[in-house]
C-alpha cells in the first residue's frame, strides 16, 4: 500500500503532488480532505466541500460555479471554495471534495494529481487562507474500505472499518 499526506494552501493556485495515477482490477486510489480555508475575506471558513463546518445542509446557489469560466472548475457539481483536482497540467478539472475514489484499468502513471481551492483564477487566490489536510493512499478494491479521519488537535490521521 502507498501512502501520501500532504497540505494543499488556499493562497496558491493547481498545487502539483506526488500523488500519481494508478490502478488495476484490483487497486484503487483514495483521497481524503479534511480542514477549512476562506474563499473570501467576507465570507465564513469552509471545508472541503465548500460549505461551512457545521451548516453543511445550507446551500448557496450563488457560489456555484458551474458554466462559470473564470473559475478554475467551471464544470459539473463546480461550488466555489471546494477541493478540487486535475490529473496533469492540462487535466480537465473535477470535484474532490471531502472524499474522492479513483479507479482506472488503464492510468497513466507520468500524470500527477494537482490539487486547488476552486476560486477564480488570479486575482480570486489573493485574499484565500488556510490549509487542507491530504490523505491519499491505495487500497484493495476487493476490500472494505476504511473510513478515515483527522484530528486537527494532533494533526494525525485514523482509520476504522465499519
């Protein structure tokens, strides 16, 4: 099993990681997101989802970025302040949220994972703060996956079956 932890920052625009695509019959990739950074200074820190900790049933039709190109994920299930990724430089981008299982029969190992807030490009990333907390490692398709969680009091990871 392969294991990465990283931090993405609110402030930077696609981080590259180390994070690779994989995969087989029998293997997996998981991804888990866990903190808060600010989108806004006017606005309420929010997860990697997008949403305020604690308010997660609130949804706010205007910070959805679908169709909105001067986003860096203008495409489908796009809300602003979210996790979101790219596999390469030039990678369509996608919705990593909170949770994010990748399974491929035919990955491309050169093609790393970038990861970002999703803000406008420019400009949008000078006022952001804050950090989000990676966990990404391989598993077993054949097996129960783990549930995951972070502890920011120790900065720790822990994983449990249910």
């Amino acid at each position: 099993m392969t294991e990465w932890q990283l931090d993405v920052r609110a402030d930077l625009e696609w981080q590259k990681t180390d994070i690779y695509q994989l995969g087989d019959s029998e293997t997996g990739l998981s991804v888990r997101a866990a903190g808060t950074w600010i989108h806004s200074s006017d606005w309420e820190a929010v997860g990697p989802d997008g949403r305020i900790p604690g308010k997660e049933g609130l949804y706010h039709r205007h910070l959805e970025t679908e169709g909105k190109t001067e986003f860096l994920h203008s495409g489908p299930r796009g809300y602003m302040g979210s996790l979101i990724g790219k596999w390469g430089p030039d990678g369509t981008p996608f919705k990593v949220g909170d949770a994010y299982l990748y399974i491929s029969d035919s990955p491309d190992p050169d093609k790393k994972l970038y990861l970002a807030m999703n803000d406008k490009s420019g400009a949008g990333f000078e006022d952001n703060s804050g950090v989000m907390h990676i966990l990404a490692r391989t598993y077993d398709r054949r097996a129960v996956a783990a549930h995951w969680s972070y502890n920011r009091f120790s900065q720790t990871w822990s994983t449990s079956t249910y």
